[in-house]
C-alpha cells in the first residue's frame, strides 16, 4: 500500500501531484493555511482556494530533486550501480535522449569540441537528463488549466467560485 497526494480538476479526473510515498513538508504547511482536515491514519483532504502556493511547493520540489540528482554523490552511486550491473554481465541499452529514439545523440569520439569525448554515450545522458520531474510543473497546470487563469507573468489564480479538491490516500 502506499501513500498518494491527487488533485481532483473539475471534469472529475485525478492527478498524482508527487510519487509514491512523497509529500514534502511544505506542501503539508501549504495545506493547513488552506484548512484541510487531516486524519488520524496520516490522510487528509483540502478544498483548495489559492493555486499559487501548490504550484510553488511544486517547483521547490522538483528544485530540490534537481539539486539531489546533480550531487556527487548521487552520481557516484549511479554510476556504482551501472559497474556492478556491467561486472555482472548486464549491459542495458539505453536511450540517447528522452525525447529522441534515434541515435543522433551519439558522440563523435575524435571531436574535441564536444567536450564528452571520454564519456560512453549513456554518461552523457546521465548527466544532462532529468528524471519525470522534468515537466511535473507544466503537467500540473494543464491538468487544472480549465479551473485557472494567468494572475500575471509569474502567478496563477483559482477562477472565481472554483475550488479544486486535494486529497492525501493510502491505496
């Protein structure tokens, strides 16, 4: 069983917002300022009438992400486990570009200018690709686009009398 956060948009369907498992502290604070109820069991639920605040948790999130993937010593552990699967014989085939399913990605190994000569093609995936975090902020304010407008450059608002339902479940 695992613990999801959704958001319900209002033509009934359900967005995860974060993976299994996942609710950083400061969309929890988020959610009291918006006076959800919470239960005993660790869920909880919210009518939410200010957008802004979980689209900012949103970004931190995938900020935070983006700084824990970037460390060294994440790398080192994904590349750890990469040696370990190539010692035991495992050598996966893997994508040159998220968005991409051809080989144009593929270094020219005598050119210096690239600047990954040295590096095996899925190195260099590794260290410019993000993970789903990527566009979790874009795919959440599509999903609620119907419910939402552009405050201005920088901010969204709720419609007037829309109200979006969140809800913490364990399924």
């Amino acid at each position: 069983m695992s613990f999801k956060v959704k958001i319900q948009n209002n033509r009934g369907d359900w967005y995860q917002i974060f993976p299994d498992d996942e609710v950083p502290i400061s969309f929890i604070r988020v959610m009291k300022k918006q006076n959800a109820t919470f239960y005993e069991d660790g869920t909880f639920e919210c009518s939410v009438y200010e957008i802004q605040p979980l689209i900012d948790c949103i970004e931190e999130y995938i900020k935070d992400k983006q700084r824990e993937f970037s460390s060294s010593r994440a790398l080192r552990e994904r590349l750890s486990k990469r040696k370990e699967e190539m010692n035991q014989g495992v050598y996966k085939v893997v994508l040159n570009s998220m968005f991409d399913l051809t080989n144009d990605y593929v270094p020219y190994t005598r050119n210096y200018k690239t600047g990954y000569d040295l590096y095996p093609t899925w190195r260099i995936i590794e260290m410019n690709a993000m993970s789903w975090t990527m566009f979790m902020s874009y795919n959440f304010i599509k999903f609620i686009e119907s419910s939402i407008y552009r405050a201005d450059e920088l901010s969204f608002k709720l419609k007037e009398k829309e109200r979006l339902l969140v809800k913490a479940i364990v399924e």
